[in-house]
C-alpha cells in the first residue's frame, strides 16, 4: 500500500513540468507513463496556495502509514517526504517572498541552460523540446504577472537587482542563429541517427522559427516587465529586511539544505562541529 502511494505521488508530481518529466524519466513507458506533459508548469501565486493545501493532505494521507510497519528502505522515504512536507509548509504565508528572477540562479538564467541540455534520445524528444520552448512566452507572462503581485505588496527587488536581471535577460536578445540553442540543438538533432538529413534540416529550422516567435520575445517581454515596475523595490539590504524576511531566510536554509534545524544559528554549530571534527581525523591521517 505504501509502495503505491509513493508511485502514484511519483505519477503526480512528475506531470507538472514537461523539463523535469524528461530529466527524471528517459524512458517514460518504464514507469507505465503514456503522456509527456508539455508544460513548463505553473508559476503563480494561486499555484503556491494550492500546493500548501495539497501538502496538508499529502501529510495527513502521510500519517494514515504506521513507520513501524514499513521495511527499513520505506521507513526512510516515509522519513524524508514527512520531512520535506513540514519544511515546505514553513513557506505558508511567505509565498510572495519567492524570488524567481534572480541576476545568476535565477529562472531566466537557468531555463536556457536546462534547454541546451535537454537529450534526444529520439524524434519524440526533439518534438516535445519544441513544444515545450514555444511554451517559454506564456511561462514568463506567469512569471511576470506574480512580481507585480510582489510589487504591490512592497516585495519587489530593488532597483540595483533589476538592473542585474535586466543584463541577464538582454544577453539572450541575439538572432536565432547565432544563439546557443541554436548551435547546442544542431549538435543534438546531428547525432541522432533515425533521422534522415531532410528531416534534420526541417528540425533545424523549426527550431529557428520558435527562437524568433517565441524565446526572443519571452525575454524582451520580461525586460520590459520588469524595467516599467523598477522603482516600486525600496529595500536595498536584501531578503533579510524584508517584514518577515529572516522567517523566509530560514525556511530557504531548511528547504536548500535538507535539514530541519531550529534556526540558522544551530545549523551554523553543527557545521562548525563537523569541521573540527574533520580537521582532527585528518590531523591524525596525516601524522
């Protein structure tokens, strides 16, 4: 029964991103999976809500398990989601406080990267690439619409930090064919051997046409986006300065590190600990 659960949340969570379905899964009929989601997901303050409901459920369907019932390799997944689920409901609340677009992590930034490394195995995977980065303008407009909520609740970044996204969303604004998702997926598409050289050429142009109507304007829209809310951001000293920005610091600590510590502090000792402990033991090595 447990077994079951965790393939059927497996099943769910897997369709919400067509990006993290294909990183997860190369071969989707393996785990009896007959739909390729197509979607970048869903980005957007309702989505957030929504999923702290379900993370609500998910821990009380979560506590019908008794641990001590579960073989040693259940008892740890059961160990590790009823961590993840109480770490991720410390954001309850704090959901305008994420931070999609960010001058080096952020979205913007990786996106691209995740495109130029998106494998084909075969012509379903060039298919479902390109159906997913047309997708790209509609996912940012998502994007956009939730940091004017941020905006309006006096969570927006500064002006300082929107210069530095600025930058990073302008360096995509190049012609197609000089674009690195033009020259990474040439390389994909060529070593693909069912194939033939007409259909590679049809795949490359495809490919072209969907940089021009859809990936250019994706970030010209956000730089536009952003460049009319600049102004709107007045704390200049970071999350932390923010109404309940220490609360959310912790929470991304937690979240980022797996880990469950009361605070930012106690985690703090505990690596320092860690690493007197290591230093000794290489003392003695090295002796």
């Amino acid at each position: 029964r447990f077994d079951k659960f965790t393939q059927d949340l497996f099943r769910e969570e897997i369709q919400d991103s067509g990006i993290s379905f294909h990183f997860s899964i190369a071969n989707p009929a393996s785990r009896n999976l007959d739909t390729v989601p197509l979607t970048l997901g869903d980005f957007s303050l309702e989505k957030m809500k929504k999923s702290t409901l379900e993370l609500k459920d998910l821990k009380k369907k979560l506590k019908d398990f008794q641990p001590r019932s579960l073989t040693d390799e259940q008892r740890m997944t059961y160990q590790i989601l009823y961590s993840y689920i109480e770490t991720e409901l410390e954001s309850e609340g704090l959901e305008l406080y994420a931070q999609p677009l960010t001058s080096t992590i952020g979205i913007q930034a990786q996106l691209p990267v995740l495109f130029a490394e998106y494998a084909f195995y075969s012509r379903d995977d060039v298919e479902h690439y390109l159906a997913l980065l047309s997708t790209i303008d509609n996912y940012y407009g998502q994007i956009m619409e939730f940091e004017k909520e941020k905006s309006k609740a006096g969570l927006f970044m500064s002006d300082s930090a929107a210069d530095h996204v600025l930058k990073s969303c302008e360096a995509y604004l190049v012609q197609p064919s000089h674009s690195f998702l033009a020259e990474t997926f040439n390389t994909r598409i060529d070593a693909l051997t069912d194939l033939t050289e007409e259909e590679k050429t049809a795949f490359k142009e495809q490919n072209l046409k969907v940089l021009e109507e859809h990936f250019i304007p994706a970030y010209k829209n956000l730089i536009d986006g952003i460049t009319a809310l600049m102004g709107t951001g007045t704390n200049e000293e970071g999350l932390s300065h923010y109404p309940e920005g220490k609360r959310y610091f912790e929470y991304l600590v937690n979240s980022n590190t797996g880990t469950s510590y009361e605070s930012v502090q106690s985690l703090k000792k505990a690596i320092e600990k860690q690493m007197d402990s290591d230093i000794q033991t290489l003392g003695q090595i090295t002796k």
